[in-house]
C-alpha cells in the first residue's frame, strides 16, 4: 500500500486508463531483439523468424466490468474470450491458443465455475482456440478473470495503429452502439428489479442489443474477408472504448488527423428506437459507448473498389493532415466538431460505482 504522505497523492480517476498506460510505457524500454513491438497496440509482437507471435490480455473485474446481478455466467465466459481474441484480430492475425486466470471468492460453487467454462468453450470452438493454461487463486472482491489471447501472422501481413496515411478511407465492420444500449437496459431493468423482484421484464423488442453486450463476437470473419478480397489494411484497432476513442488512437499513432461523417457511422434499427427511448443521440453511443468489438481500419483509396457495396463494411470519414486535428462532421450539416473520447475508462467506472454504492 502507498504510505508515504510527503508524496503528492494523484487519484487514478483522474489520469485514466491510458494515462495509467502512458505511464507505465514511458518506464520501461524494450531491450529484448525478439521484441518487436511492445506496450501501445492491441498486442506486443514478439518476433520469432519468418512468423510473428502476437499477445493480447484483458482483464474483468466483477463490479467494474460485469454485473452478475443480470450477467449469466456462461454468457460472461464467452465474452471473456472474444473480447481477447478481439485483439488479435486487430492485428490481421488469426487465434490460436488462450489462456485463462481466474480469482473467485467462496460465495461461488463448483458449478457455477463449470458454467463459467461452458461459455469459454463454446467461444474456443467457435474461434477455433485451445485454451493451453492459466492460474487459479481465491479472492476477497469477488470475481475476476484475466484471459491471455495468443496468435501468430506472417510478418508482412500484420497491422499495428502506426501505418495511416493522409486520404487513407476510415472503415469500420458491422454496426456500433448496440452493446451501450444494451447495457442501459439491463441496468434499468435491474433497477425495476430491485424496487419490485416480482416484475418480470419483456426484453424481447431488445433481442439484438442486449445480445451485443451480453454476447459479443470478436470478428475473426472480417480478417478472413479482407484476405479473401485481397485487402490490407494499412492501420486497424477494435472498437472495444468507443469509435471516438478508437480514432483517436489511430491518430495519435499514424500521426494523422481524421474526419469522421456523423451520417455514415452504421447504427441497427434498434440502436436507433432506443436512443429515442433514452432520449439520446444514438451517434453519442456509437462514439462513446465501446464494446462493439467491431473493426475500425484504414485503407488506400485504390482498394475502395474491392470493398464497395459490401455489406460488412462501410466507410465513415478519411485521414488528413495532423494539424487539422480529428472532427466529426454533424449529421445534415457542414459543421466540424472537434472529435474528443469520452468512452469507456476502468478507473473512472470504480471510481463511479464506488460513489453510487455509498449514495444507496
């Protein structure tokens, strides 16, 4: 524990997760040959010969990250492995092997682990992993996992956050803001629970948001799409913070700006009814929500053609120059909007749940 009081004492909520990251990077030197690329991607590349190893981890953390008053265990397993396996496909690199730590209090028997598992095995066959390993301890906070996701590419086809150009083409697979309006149900819904257990809820108009939060896929089908249609993305990430988020990593490590066109970010029809319902911009979700694990990329203007009309795709701005900075242009309007993230941050979410929970 930090004791020494004659030391300034900065509250993590306040730097963030990144910042939290920044930090850490800036300490630590890369002095191994086989280390590629370090701190700072979806994963570190470890160079191994004509291949490249590629390693992602990502960490859950009961209260922070899941609910389980709402979160089945079997559901939160599989989401526990494509989140990891998200991050490797953001490498243009295929899955091969996770592997899973796990810290459990006592409160949770035998079987509620097993159906913890069951989720992680289904997410392994379907993204065609073996799970190699991991560790086990108790716990005093409750749940937490911590899966380590392991790929490997050729090193010719690997794509960090580093290689956009100006006019490079922003895309982004499938369709954003379904897993935050998810989430805002579910909440709600737990909320009415909590006034009144006998109230059974209808969740069926919600079907597909819930569904992208309570079960989302990593989109290892994209990567494949994009070999097949012969399509090298020259920056990729996935959209786990929020769209806004996301482009500004790219930016910052393409050294690029970007405008994104507020009309042609991809929202379901279901998105849309509930950020009526919500009374909120659903083009707010999609930049701010986070956990679509959708992939955000750039392209070469040469290779529109190979992707036009495909209904995986859709292209949402362009990079410019740096010292333009990143804008997003409003819907039905010429008006640029400096593009800021206010996505999903751990640090600033404890601090939030720890606040609510001394209000009740």
């Amino acid at each position: 524990m930090f004791q020494d009081k004659d030391l300034q004492r900065t509250p993590l909520s306040e730097i963030g997760e990144f910042g939290m990251i920044d930090r850490i990077q800036s300490s630590f030197k890369n002095t191994q040959p086989t280390t590629q690329l370090g701190i700072g991607d979806d994963c570190a590349i470890i160079d191994y010969g004509e291949k490249a190893m590629l390693i992602s981890t990502d960490m859950l953390t009961e209260g922070v990250h899941f609910n389980l008053a709402y979160v089945p265990l079997k559901h939160l397993g599989y989401k526990a492995i494509a989140s990891s396996v998200s991050d490797v496909c953001a490498m243009n690199a295929l899955p091969q092997q996770v592997l899973v730590s796990f810290a459990v209090s006592d409160r949770f028997p035998v079987e509620a682990i097993d159906e913890l598992f069951a989720g992680m095995l289904i997410a392994c066959q379907k993204y065609e992993v073996d799970l190699v390993g991991g560790d086990t301890t108790a716990s005093k906070a409750g749940l937490v996992i911590n899966v380590t996701a392991i790929g490997s590419c050729d090193k010719e086809k690997i794509v960090t956050r580093k290689g956009a150009r100006e006019n490079d083409l922003l895309v982004v697979s499938g369709d954003l803001g379904s897993a935050y309006f998810g989430l805002q149900i579910l909440e709600r819904e737990n909320e009415v629970y909590k006034v009144n257990p006998n109230v059974q809820p209808d969740l069926r108009p919600y079907d597909y948001l819930i569904g992208r939060q309570l079960k989302p896929e990593a989109r290892l089908d994209i990567i494949k799409l994009l070999e097949k249609l012969n399509v090298k993305p020259t920056a990729m990430i996935d959209v786990s913070d929020g769209l806004a988020s996301e482009i500004l990593h790219l930016s910052q490590q393409s050294k690029v700006g970007f405008t994104l066109d507020e009309e042609k970010i991809p929202l379901d029809q279901q998105v849309i009814s509930a950020g009526e319902e919500f009374e909120l911009n659903a083009s707010i979700a999609a930049l701010n929500g986070g956990e679509d694990y959708e992939l955000l990329f750039t392209i070469k203007q040469e290779d529109y053609d190979k992707i036009k009309g495909n209904p995986h795709f859709t292209v949402i701005g362009f990079a410019n120059d740096l010292q333009a900075g990143n804008h997003l242009v409003a819907r039905g309007s010429n008006i640029k909007i400096p593009l800021t993230s206010q996505g999903w941050d751990a640090f600033y979410q404890y601090q939030k749940n720890v606040k609510n929970a001394e209000e009740e």
